[in-house]
C-alpha cells in the first residue's frame, strides 16, 4: 500500500485526533527480560491504577518473543482482566512482537515500551495528555536522567542529526521506544515498518513525511536490567539505510537531488581547478562527473514523479 503524502496535512491542527477518552493498548516486547520483567510490570499496573483516569479504557500486552530463559514465567503471575501475553513460538524482531501486539489489540491507540525497566512508566500520563491533536507522541530520552551508553552517542547524533536534514523535521530522539500512535496509522505504514530495532526509526520518519503531527516530550532513561539486544556497528548501519530508504520513499529528490549537486559542482570544480593548474581543462573527468550527476537527478525526478502517481 503506497502512503499517501497528503493524507497527514489535510487535519486542522486544533482539532482533536479522536475522543480524548479513547482506550489504549500498551504493547511490551519481551525477549529474555527475567530481570527486568517482573518489577515493570507491577510498577506498570500500579501506575495505570493511581495516575490514569478511570474513564480511559486500556489493556497491558506483553509479547514474549520467543526468550529462552524465564520470561514468560515472571510475567504470568500478572496476567489477568488488564494485562495478557502472547507468546511466539521462535525469536521474530522487535519490530515483529509490536505487530503482534497491534495485532491482537482492541483498542484504537497503541503505547509501546520495554520490558527491561528503561523507561520509566510514570510518564504514560504526560504521553497521554498530548495525544489529543497529534497522531504520535514520542518520549524524547532528554529528560534529567537520561543514561544512554558513551559509546552509542555519536552514531546516534549522526543518524538523529541526517534524519532531521532529509525529513525537515527537528527529531530529538530518533528511535525512542516510549511513544503512543493510532493504531490504524500503524497498519497504513505497516509494510514499511521492519521486523527488527528499526520499527520506531521508520515509524518516525514514516509519521513525518507524511506529514502527520508528531508532539516531543521529554522523558527520562534509566539504566537497563539484562543485557542489551543492540549491536552498535550492525544496527547503526541498518539504521542508516532504513534512514535513506525511508525518505526516498515518501520524498526521493530529498536524497537524489543532494547527490546530484554534489557531482555536477564537483565537475565545475574539477574542470577550473584543472585549467588554472594545468592550463588544460580535464574534459573527461569533468564530463562523466557532470553526466553522473544529471543522470541522479534523472533517476530522481522519475521516482518522485512514480511516487505522486500511485495511489
């Protein structure tokens, strides 16, 4: 299903999304979190029980992904009328277990977080009461405490910082798993939105190119129980891909025409600096940098021109 680019921008921004008492569901992968598992989920329900208005239905979905330890033992003791597990048979993705969650989830807003104690769920309030004129409300990890590793800081600058420059969009946190989206907007992209780390990282993209409203709020981030899933080098290369991949699917002249420029000055410069330097200009470089970069620009406007025309 091609998204539509429009389909966000035609809503008046001061009118509300849905009924600010709809229902939500909170749906939590899990995947070997026996540490972590069992104080989330009590802290959970005893947040959704004192802090959440009473008239707004809600429901816990905790997707086991397949763990190999005892997972699904912890949080069983806490499934009842508000909380429920499903379970894969194998390990499938991160991405994948939020799927199932959507999936199997009855009302028309989804929460996501994790299971490994993260982030903290005292601020599902505060995600909550922005939802009611935007489509997404993320917890930007830029709270007080936010403990993110030395080590992931840089790429993760660098992707948050290319993201923003190819979506026109200021994205303080790239791919934060606290956030609250409608559910059919989730299905909409659901076709582009991979089974693995990368889900929040397209859905972000995804919400803001097509033009959706999209609210920040800030959030603290907690030092984690378990081992981290993230494997740095690996993952922050597919997010870079997924990055480029994204946005030339909504907007393809926002990554071919910067590539275009870029050869086609690079010939400029090439044939004055050979002149003056040589006194001969380096015609063959100089033209197959030029042809290079039109044949981008090509390649572009044919993208862009497909993408407007299916429906």
């Amino acid at each position: 299903m091609q998204a539509d680019p429009q389909a966000g921008p035609e809503r008046n921004p001061e009118t509300p999304v849905m009924d600010p008492k709809a229902g939500f569901s909170i749906v939590i992968p899990a995947y070997n979190e026996e540490r972590g598992a069992g104080p989330v989920m009590a802290e959970l329900l005893e947040t959704l029980k004192t802090q959440l208005d009473p008239e707004i239905p809600v429901e816990v979905l905790v997707v086991d992904d397949g763990s190999s330890d005892r997972t699904c033992e912890v949080i069983a003791p806490f499934e009842g009328d508000v909380l429920r597990l499903v379970r894969h048979p194998r390990n499938r993705g991160y991405g994948a277990a939020i799927k199932t969650g959507i999936l199997h989830a009855k009302h028309p807003w989804i929460m996501i977080t994790d299971a490994d104690g993260t982030y903290p769920n005292e601020f599902i309030p505060a995600l909550l009461a922005e939802r009611d004129f935007h489509e997404m409300v993320v917890g930007a990890r830029t709270g007080e405490k936010a403990h993110i590793p030395l080590i992931r800081r840089p790429p993760k600058w660098v992707l948050r910082k290319l993201a923003s420059i190819l979506s026109r969009q200021d994205i303080p946190d790239l791919n934060s798993g606290m956030r609250i989206f409608r559910k059919d907007l989730a299905k909409k992209f659901e076709n582009i939105l991979p089974n693995k780390f990368s889900y929040t990282t397209t859905i972000t993209l995804a919400m803001f190119s097509a033009g959706y409203h999209v609210k920040y709020v800030p959030i603290n981030y907690l030092r984690r129980e378990g081992l981290s899933k993230i494997r740095p080098i690996q993952d922050t290369l597919n997010f870079l891909k997924l990055i480029i991949r994204t946005i030339m699917y909504f907007d393809p002249l926002r990554v071919f025409l910067p590539i275009s420029l870029l050869f086609i000055a690079a010939s400029i410069a090439v044939a004055v600096s050979s002149y003056y330097i040589t006194g001969v200009v380096m015609d063959v470089t100089t033209v197959l940098l030029f042809v290079t970069g039109f044949q981008m620009l090509a390649l572009g406007m044919i993208a862009d021109m497909l993408n407007r025309r299916i429906p």
